[in-house]
C-alpha cells in the first residue's frame, strides 16, 4: 500500500503556501478514493482526508515555542512498555479549546472533523518509566495535574526542535498532530474534577455493579456510527461480558492493533459478503471475578466494559453483558477507542427491544447485522454457554 502511495507525494513540507497540496494525485483519480466511494458513502479515503487536514494546519507549529490553551490533554503511548512517551497536548491557540480533545462531543461528526481536532494538538514528548510513576517529578506532577482539570488551562511548550508534521501513509493509522521532544513544560492554574482526583489519590473505584439485582429479560439494543454496527446484549444472569468485533477487512485490524496475534488471537468466519469481504473477529470475555490476563483486543474491551458497567450502574441493574461490533469497509480508519465508550454511551440511551429467550434475541440480532447468527455463536463463549449448556436451576 505504501508503494502504491509513494507517486502520490506533493510538497509535504514545504513552508510559506497554507494550503500545499500533500498529495499529488486529485481524489477523482485515486485509486483508494474509488474504492471507498464503492464500498461505502465516504467520498474520500483516509490519505485524502489526512493530507487536507495536515495542509490546513501547517504554518501554526514552525517554531520551537508553542503557546496555546491545553483542552486539556494529556497522552500516554504504549510502545516500549513499561518506559514509554508522555506528555501534553497543546494548540497553538488561546480560549475555548475544549472540543479539541473531549470525544464526548464528537458524535455524529464525520472522519473530517474529527481528523481536524486531532490535528490541531501538538504533542511535546518525553520518556517516562510507568513504575515510576507515584514518585513524582516536576513533568509527571504537571501531567498529572492537567489530566485532572476540567477546563482549557494555558500551558507554554519549549521544543528542543521544530515539530514534524507527519502523514502517514496507512489508510488505517490513527490521525495525530505534529510531534516534537518536550524541552520544558509549564501549565497554569484551572478547576480539577474532584471525583477524578479522588479516584486517583484514594486508587480505589468500587464494583458497585455485582452489588445490584438482576434485570428479568433478555434486551437488545443497538447503534450506528462512522459505518460501524453495534449491538448490546442483556442477560438475566450475574454480571459477566464479553466484546467481540468483527472486521469485514482483516489488513485494517492486523495495522490498526500491531500486538494482536493475527495467527492465534483472532478468528476467521466462513461468511462472506456481498461485495466479497470475509470477516475475522476477534473478542474476550470475563465472569463475575473479572479477568487477571490483558484482554486480546486491548483498549476497545475496556472502553466497552467501561460503558456497559456505567449504565448497569445508572439503572441500579446487574446483568450478563455481550457487546458485538461489525466494522464495515466505511471506516476508513481507526479514531480511537473513545468510537466505541462513546458509541455504546449513545447505544445506550437508545430504546431497547426485549425478549424471554436469548435464541428470540439472536433473532432479532440477526435482523441488524450483516453477519448471520451462526457465525456470532461460533466465536462467542456467552453464547455458546446460553445455547449448549444447560444451567442446574433448570432441573429444580
């Protein structure tokens, strides 16, 4: 894919026009443009979008010394683990720049403006040892402060060099703004969350869920956004979950999540799509005493879990969760795991049907998603259990 890009290249770069032309090729004779047009109501692929967004932003971070009012944001990378980058996120603008960086408003948005919001945030990075973490430090201390905060606070970056603006070539990449090496770091003064603060001084979040009486029926609900069909299962029985997605083009998931194991962690279905695509899925799942391993599709589960425990929590509810995900070739690239938190929050408040059995839910699911119900029963370990095993009650 990246071959194919190469002779696409313009004047990435090149400094004094705002609006440069990053890619050479027009969207009317891109080959990937088409394609996406095809499969799905995008109007352009992923590259396209990138390189609109990073010309529109090119001028504002050639310098060393970046001012601007942090939404606020703060980011964490994963790789090197456990000495990874940290550091803040900053605008090179002054004001209400909370959108920048709150996924929560982001839904309903399409790929360009949520590509827009990343791109307008520097990250100024240095290394930092996770374990090390409660000892402190003039960075950390001002990192921690400002993941704490609830409004925009000014913040001023000195970079040991000019930042680099990088597009990258994969369609399936995450958008980030221009990177640099953190010199300095200084933050003003904002309100913090005190339930935030208090979860981080005190490290203790009861499971308040397990502690709620059971629904009495089987609900099913459902959710649709940036091509991507999402569905929720409740059961009648004692919290457990599981999230599994399912991926109508393999390359997006196998680029999009470098630490799965594309050999053993993830599952191939024998459906096969209309325009030819064969899903693979690749999910987890926990009982009642939770998991002690690190689930296979990473962040996504627990954005998930973390949806579906708010919302028990809300009703006063316990319940046995399965949340299913078809990601369809619409998604023209990954924005994070905050599609899904945020996604199953809305799916949440939608209303939901309900069932006395779960083969009359399946039933029903198999109506919304394009995948039939054999090919989730086959990949899911709640279900399994619901159709093949019989529970002991049944034979009081």
């Amino acid at each position: 894919m990246v071959s194919t890009m190469t002779g696409m290249l313009g004047s990435l770069g090149t400094r004094g026009v705002r609006h440069d032309r990053i890619v050479s090729t027009p969207e009317r004779l891109c080959p990937m443009c088409k394609r996406v047009q095809r499969l799905s109501g995008e109007e352009r692929c992923a590259i396209h979008v990138k390189a609109t967004t990073l010309a529109a932003h090119h001028k504002e971070f050639d310098t060393k010394q970046i001012s601007g009012s942090s939404p606020p944001g703060v980011f964490v990378g994963r790789f090197g683990y456990p000495k990874v980058f940290v550091g803040p996120m900053v605008p090179p603008i002054s004001g209400d720049t909370e959108i920048l960086d709150t996924p929560e408003w982001w839904m309903g948005k399409g790929f360009d403006e949520i590509v827009d919001f990343r791109y307008s945030l520097l990250r100024g990075y240095s290394k930092a040892n996770v374990f090390d973490a409660h000892k402190g430090g003039k960075l950390i201390e001002t990192l921690q402060e400002v993941a704490m905060m609830t409004k925009p606070v000014d913040t001023e970056l000195v970079l040991t060099r000019p930042p680099r603006k990088i597009l990258d070539l994969r369609e399936d990449s995450q958008p980030f703004g221009p990177i640099a090496p953190l010199a300095s770091f200084q933050a003003g003064n904002s309100s913090v969350d005190d339930r935030i603060e208090k979860a981080f001084y005190d490290g203790d979040l009861p499971a308040r869920v397990r502690q709620h009486p059971l629904i009495d029926d089987y609900r099913v609900y459902r959710y649709n956004y940036l091509d991507n069909t999402y569905v929720g299962i409740l059961t009648p029985e004692s919290w457990r979950f599981e999230w599994i997605e399912a991926w109508f083009e393999p390359e997006l998931l196998a680029t999009s999540f470098p630490d799965v194991n594309m050999a053993t962690d993830v599952e191939n279905t024998n459906y096969v799509s209309p325009d030819g695509h064969r899903p693979v899925m690749l999910g987890d799942s926990e009982d009642f005493r939770n998991r002690k391993t690190y689930a296979k599709p990473g962040g996504c589960y627990y954005s998930a879990r973390l949806a579906v425990s708010e919302y028990l929590d809300t009703i006063r509810r316990q319940a046995g969760a399965i949340m299913l995900r078809e990601i369809h070739p619409g998604y023209i690239m990954p924005v994070g795991v905050w599609n899904v938190r945020e996604s199953l929050r809305a799916l949440f408040k939608t209303k939901f049907e309900q069932f006395d059995s779960m083969d009359a839910a399946m039933n029903y699911v198999s109506t919304i998603f394009e995948i039939p119900k054999r090919g989730w029963i086959e990949n899911s370990a709640m279900l399994q259990k619901a159709y093949f095993q019989r529970k002991i009650s049944e034979f009081n």
